[in-house]
C-alpha cells in the first residue's frame, strides 16, 4: 500500500517506482495549494433533539462573507413549518447564536431542518421531543409495621429540573396480592408537592406494596415499600477484611466492629470464622476448610483478629477462589445477636499495569502524551519501579514510576503515518517453577490501541482532557493546542476558534477565541470555564476552526461534571449531639420562596432496611437526555446521507501502469465527533473522510419508529425520606421516655426572602442517631437537594429495654433490661417494673439494685406471665 495525497486513498500497485509517487504526489499538493480568493464558509448547528415548550438555540457562523444574506432555519413535520431563524446577516465571522422554542406534537417525532441561504436549501433530519415531566415518589420510610401510618410525596419536575404543576388522574396503593387498597383521583396541588397519608390495617398482607402514579399521558411511576412484622436493631456490625489476597500472601487481618446507633461501642462477644470451600460436584461434597475464633470485643467495640493463610492453600487448585467471613455478635446481657459476612477474593495476579488519562486518537504533528499506572492487588501504587513501554511492538524506553505509581511518556507523532499504533507495557514476567496443581502469580501485561485521525488538510485541533469531575461553581482553564497546514494563510494573520458546549441535549456553552497566527502555524490557547448545572452530567466540549482549504478542522472532549442544582439547599442541626427531650433548631438555607420538603429517620430503620437515597444521581436518572450521545434515540435514528460524493472507484492509469483506489482505514474523523455530541450540522466544509464508491452504497439505516413508540421519561423510581408522627410538648428535665417514633420529621417549610428558615423541634426520646434530609423546589431557581444531616440523641444514664415484637398470651417471655451509665462517676441504681394488671412479673436476675461505674452496665432479667391482649 502506498499513501497518496492529505491520507485520501491508498492503491495497490503493480509494481510501483518511487519516482510516479513523488510525481503524484506533486501534481494533488499544486491542486490543494492552488491560490485561491477566500471562499464563503458556513456553519449552522442544531441540536439532533429538539425539546419543546423549553428555550434551545441554535448557532450559526459565516466565514468570508462581504455581502448581508437573508438566512432561514425551518422546522418541517407533518405538512407544517415553524421558523426558528430568519435574520439578515452582513459581514461576520463571529459565532452567533439565537434561541427558539417548539410547541409540543401529536403525531410522530421525525422531522427536518431546512437551512436556506443566497437560494440554496439543505435539510437534516432531527426529532421533536415532547417534554413530559419527570416524576419521583418519596416514602417516609422504606419498611413498615402493620398498623403504622405510610407517608409519601409526589413531586413532577421539567426538564430544567423546575417545578410543574402537574395533575394526576389517579394515585393508587397496591398490596402484594395486587389488589387496590387506597385511591386518590384527580390529585393536584398548588406547592408542587403533593403529601398524602394512608393507615395500615393492623394485619395486612405483609410483603412489598406499590405506590402507583398515574400521569394524564398515561405514563405511571412506581414506589415500593416494604410491610413487615420487625423490631428495630439497636446496633450495626461491619466487618473490614482484605478485598482480596494473593496466591503468596501468608497471611490477613480481620476486623469486627460493633457500634450502637448513638454511636458507643458494644460490649460482647463476637464469633469470627473464615473458610475456604471446595469445588466440589455431585457426592463429592467436601466440608469447607475453616479457622474460628470466640473472643470478647475489646473497649472500643472492635476485635482485630490474625489469620495464617497456611490452612486455606492459597495456592493450590481445587478450591473455590475465594474465602468467606462470617462475624456473630452477642451483646452482653441481652443475648442479643447480629451477623455480618464479607468474601476475601483469591488472585494469582500480583500487581496490575494499566494505560491511564490515555486519548484514543492521535494527531500527526501534536506530541501524544500518556500514563501508565502500576498498582499491587489492593489497587495500592507501586513506587520506584520500571516499566518498559512498546510501540508497534517496538523497546520505546524504560520509564520508572513515581509515589503514585504512575510513569508519564509521550510520543513524537510528526512522523507517523500508521492507521493505528499498539502500545504495550510489561512491568514482570511470570517464572513458572511448581508442577501441576498449583496457582502461578501472574504479572500481566497492558495493552492499548490509538488511532490516526483523519483531516483532509493536515490540520488539528486537540482539546487537553481534565482526567476528573468538574465542581459546580469550580473556574477551570482549559487548554487547546492546534497544528494548521501554512498553505492558505498567507494573508491571514489571526484566525477563530470557536466552542460549543452541549449538555443534557442542549447548547449550554458558546464562545470564540481569536489567535494569532505564527509562523509555523502550531501553537496553544486557552478556555476559561466557569462550571454550572447546567453542563451537568457530562459537558461535551467541541473546538473548531474554518480552515481556508474548506476543511472543518476540530476536536471534542467529554467532561464529566458534578451532578448539581441550581437551588442550593443546605441543612443542618443546631448541635451535632443533645438530649433526648430536649428542644433543637433545623436550620434551612435555600432560595428565596423555596417549599422544602423535610425528613428525618431513625438510623436504626435504614440499617434494618436500606433504601436508595434521594440522591443527585437519582434524580439526574430521570432525565431521559441526560447522556444522550449520537444520532439514535427512543428508536428513531437521525443519521442523514453524507453530502459529499464519494471517490470513484475506476483504475487510474499512468505511464503503463493501474492504480486501483480502496479505503485505507483513515481513521475517526470530524464528523464523528460531531455524531457523539448528538448535534447537527449544517457546513459546505468538509468534515467527512473520503469514501470510495462502491456497486451498492452503503447507507445508513433507514428511519424508523417502534411500533409500540410512546415519550417515555425513563424514570428512575426512588425509594426516599422522610416521617413524622404528632409530637407532645415535653420537659427537658422530664426522665420517664415515652415518645420513640421512627420517623421524627415529616414537614414542607417555606423559606422567606432572606433565604433562611429554623425550626424548632423537641427531639424523641430515642436513644439514636436521626438522619435528616432536605430538598427544595421554586418556580424560577428549580429542584435542590441537601446533603444528609445528622443528630445524636443520647443522655449518659439510660435503660434500654429489648422487646420481642409480638406475644402470645398464655406464654411467658423474658424482658431484659440493660441499665447504661456513661457518667463520669459510679452511681447506684434501683430497677423495678410498674404494676400491672396485664402481665405478672417476676425477677430472675440476681439483685434488684447496684453499682454501675463508669461506662459499664447492668442487665435486669424478668419473666413476663401476658394476661391480657393488646
């Protein structure tokens, strides 16, 4: 293969002399260098979705104009025409953008954009979007007890993530057996937040029961929650174990902790095992081979226990490839029990090397820089250590890696020609030396492909990655370097760059640079970004140029962005850590005449039944365009025909010899990029590598819709917050408790023009940690969402009684109770229980009264005779 001309065609030869090369050469470069006055050159961009009722934009350039023009941009679906844009424009090279809004369709989605100017007209086509409203449910817990009232919110967001009013035909609760328990109709409210409270009978079906909104499109959103018959746990268990050890590893630690909700360590036994199962099949069942330890759990409520990696053969087949932990808990007095596991991976793989922060294109002309990483088998750095880099299979240079286990390289690209380059890194090599049945330690290799990228003239744009998030309000630079072909820059001696950025299916960015051309026409120039909501998820960021040769010159790069709101709500107690009864403020920061919607929760019932959070990411879920990429969407692909013709296929002769074209791998190019940002674009420019034209050619697929094609908004159901039940006024001094809800705060808060509201409230008489949460809605400013705040209920002398959930009258039950003193001093106690005509009593624990010194307790054991229900 032979490469002729700007990377155009290859041919095959038969045979070829290097003197009808240069000469063909030289004919194609007088051709592109040819002076020539400037042509006029334009750019229109749209977005491939349009969303209505919501403001887009659209951005157009002209290079080289010298004369106003009338410009049109037409919507055409369904025999009827929208104007987007229709403006006189006069002599510019600026990038200017202007803003419309659709009205919503009925019909099908597909429609086209007609671009007229100085009588000509190109069309593309693009989809209508009809933006539904996205809706989430929110709980005031995930699991109830029958007989407890269930809670819930429906909130119905735009696109913009700001309020609407939104009505629904129906909300229904749905039991596990499927039947209609609740229904609301026609539910609307005038805060954008709607609450709604049901009771649950006191024996319902227990199982999962559904939370079904119906929206007027027909669209339903489902929320589950859970009904069951519990007792809350007054402790968590965690166990912290290696996440995986090697083949050569002699031995691990493990680790048992034990904290109650309020945060004091438990004070107990813990029963810790490893094993290491067989593979085992059919009857061959071999039991697991196992190391087990009972100990008490030292003063902190932890046990850090040593194993031996001996017994469980690391290296050897046969087993399974990894070890299992179990850790029983009992508390002391009450016998009360809680378990937590955790699996221990076995890797033959000691370290592992990997290709980091790497493009996967390269630019003739712009150097390639790369990384390549080294870490041990708990993703650690591996310091101080050479690594050998091979390109195209050829010893590059050895590199040493820093503290982070990280080596930097580059590679001189100006003389590269290849259509794709290998990359490979060795750190070691394996030396076998044991005889079959055992597990060898592996050093595996790094391997990396890049691609050239196309351009017909040469020239390059490169957009400098940030290898991390972006922060909302965060102020980055952003770097850009560029390579241009001298050849029609003669009389140029500034050139424009421009930027667009898209999010979310939306132009959210615009802006141009000017620079000024050198003499070897290879330089760099800066972005100032300030980063906002609006480029969340992800910012894709295109740079481009209008090169004289009529060559779109470009680069585009994705930005991962902090997924943020525009409301900023902030949430926090008064005191991190109070008394129980006593009187607390929760103060609330967000926009003015903002509604926020408040919750807080017993930590005891998330450890009993975790929830997915009310969360960033779960609301930006919900989002149908929020990473959106390319030309397919709900079914309909957008790609249109390419406008330039392709290369003809037929022998060229010379001097006695064919030279036949085919494609020759080229590479990715502009228009790629301009596919992935999921935008339109209208240019004379070429943006498009060469194709050869073929009997058949080949198309795109053809539109089409799904049959059964519905606006759907993807929803992401969430399983969320908050719960409060009617709470008395009570003394701070007050020591009977009585008040132990499981949700304490369930309340919508106006905020004032300051921005501000503190509420006060009279913490329960749990003895916990309450997990609050907040968020926000306002007309203008939209959805915010506060991070998690957090209160310690606790006083330094309590009893804790440990109840069954239910009894059965006629049996006879133990009560335990552990009497807490976290006073710095002793104090002797007294404990007895009330009279009672509904149960006798009688003490079996050895005294009735005592000493507890500091940070100890005393347990008091009865046996409970019911007599009465209820």
């Amino acid at each position: 293969n032979c490469f002729l001309g700007r990377q155009l065609i290859s041919f095959f030869c038969l045979p070829v002399r290097k003197m009808w090369l240069k000469f063909l050469l030289a004919i194609l470069l007088l051709h592109v260098t040819a002076a020539k006055e400037p042509e006029l050159q334009y750019v229109l961009m749209v977005p491939a979705v349009l969303q209505t009722d919501s403001p887009g934009q659209v951005c157009l350039q002209f290079l080289n104009l010298n004369e106003t023009i009338s410009v049109r941009v037409i919507l055409e679906h369904d025999a009827a025409n929208t104007t987007i844009l229709e403006k006189n424009m006069t002599a510019s090279n600026g990038l200017q953008c202007f803003n419309f809004t659709i009205p919503p369709v009925s019909s099908a989605p597909l429609a086209f954009i007609s671009f007229s100017a100085k009588g000509s007209t190109v069309s593309q086509s693009v989809m209508i979007w009809n933006t539904e409203s996205i809706v989430f449910v929110q709980t005031d817990k995930p699991i109830y007890k029958p007989g407890q009232s269930v809670m819930f919110r429906v909130v119905a967001l735009d696109f913009n993530f700001k309020p609407v009013q939104e009505m629904y035909p129906l909300i229904a609760i749905q039991d596990p057996r499927g039947n209609r328990i609740f229904q609301w109709q026609n539910v609307t409210s005038e805060i954008n937040i709607i609450q709604i409270e049901f009771p649950l009978t006191e024996e319902p079906i227990l199982g999962s029961y559904k939370i079904i909104v119906a929206k007027k499109s027909g669209d339903k959103t489902n929320h589950s929650f859970l009904v069951e018959e519990y007792v809350l746990p007054k402790f968590d268990v965690t166990v912290t174990a290696p996440e995986s050890l090697t083949v050569l590893d002699s031995e691990f630690t493990v680790k048992v902790c034990a904290v109650y909700t309020y945060g004091q360590p438990v004070e107990g036994k813990v029963q810790l095992s490893v094993c290491r199962d067989f593979h085992s099949y059919g009857r061959c069942k071999k039991s697991p081979v196992c190391q087990s330890f009972t100990k008490d759990l030292e003063t902190e409520g932890c046990l850090s226990q040593d194993f031996s990696s001996k017994i469980f053969e690391l290296n050897r087949i046969g087993y399974m490839r990894n070890l299992d932990v179990k850790a029983i808990v009992t508390e002391k007095g009450t016998g009360q029990q809680l378990t937590a596991t955790e699996s221990i991976s076995i890797t033959r793989v000691m370290s592992t090397i990997q290709f980091e922060n790497m493009d996967r294109h390269y630019r003739r002309g712009i150097p390639y820089f790369g990384q390549i990483k080294l870490v041990d088998k708990d993703n650690s750095p591996i310091s101080n250590e050479v690594i050998q880099l091979f390109v195209n299979n050829k010893n590059t240079d050895n590199f040493t890696t820093d503290d982070n286990g990280i080596a930097e390289f580059s590679i001189d690209t100006s003389k590269m020609f290849d259509p794709e380059i290998s990359l490979k890194a060795t750190y070691k090599t394996s030396d076998p030396c044991h005889s079959e049945g055992w597990i060898e330690p592996s050093y595996p290799d790094a391997s990396f492909s890049i691609q050239r990228f196309y351009s017909w003239t040469n020239s390059f744009v490169r957009i400098e990655p940030l290898w991390k998030d972006l922060s909302c309000g965060q102020k980055m630079i952003i770097s850009v370097h560029y390579v241009l072909n001298t050849e029609g820059y003669k009389s140029i001696n500034t050139m424009n760059f421009c930027y667009v950025g898209m999010a979310k299916g939306k132009i959210v960015l615009t802006g141009e640079i000017k620079v000024n051309i050198q003499a070897d026409q290879n330089g760099t120039f800066t972005i100032p970004l300030v980063v906002n909501e609006k480029m969340a998820p992800a910012l894709q960021l295109l740079v481009y140029t209008l090169h004289p040769a009529k060559e779109l010159v470009a680069d585009s790069v994705q930005f991962p962005v902090e997924k943020c709101f525009k409301n900023k709500v902030q949430l926090q107690f008064s005191e991190k850590q109070m008394r129980s009864a006593s009187n607390v403020s929760l103060v609330i920061e967000a926009a003015p005449n903002s509604f926020c919607a408040v919750r807080a929760v017993d930590q005891s019932v998330l450890l009993l039944k975790s929830e997915m959070e009310l969360s960033a990411e779960m609301i930006y879920s919900l989002h149908p365009l929020q990473d959106f990429e390319g030309y397919v969407f709900n079914g309909l692909n957008l790609e249109d025909d390419p406008q330039d013709p392709c290369v003809s296929s037929d022998n060229i002769f010379h001097k006695g010899l064919y030279y036949t074209p085919v494609m020759s791998g080229l590479g990715p190019d502009v228009y790629q990029f301009l596919k992935d940002m999921g935008m339109k674009f209208f240019t004379n420019s070429k943006v498009r590598q060469p194709v050869v034209c073929t009997s058949e050619t080949v198309r795109p697929p053809p539109y089409f819709l799904n049959a059964e094609y519905m606006a759907s908004t993807h929803h992401v159901k969430s399983t969320a917050e908050v719960a409060r039940e009617e709470r008395g006024k009570r003394l701070i001094l007050e020591t009977i408790r009585k008040f132990f809800p499981e949700t304490w705060i369930w309340d919508i808060v106006l905020i004032n023009s300051t921005g501000k509201a503190s509420i006060s409230y009279t913490i329960p008489d749990t003895i916990t940690e309450w997990k609050a949460s907040a968020f926000c809605v306002e007309e203008l400013v939209g959805f915010g969402l506060s991070a998690p705040a957090t209160l310690t209920a606790f006083q330094p002398f309590f009893v804790d009684l440990t109840l069954p959930y239910s009894i059965v009258r006629g049996e006879d039950f133990l009560l335990r109770a552990n009497v807490f003193n976290y006073l710095d001093h002793c104090i002797r106690i007294n404990v007895s229980l009330s009279d009672s005509l509904d149960y006798e009593a009688k003490l079996i624990s050895p005294e009735d009264d005592g000493c507890v010194c500091i940070k100890q307790r005393q347990t008091y054991v009865w046996n409970i005779f019911p007599k009465e229900i209820g």
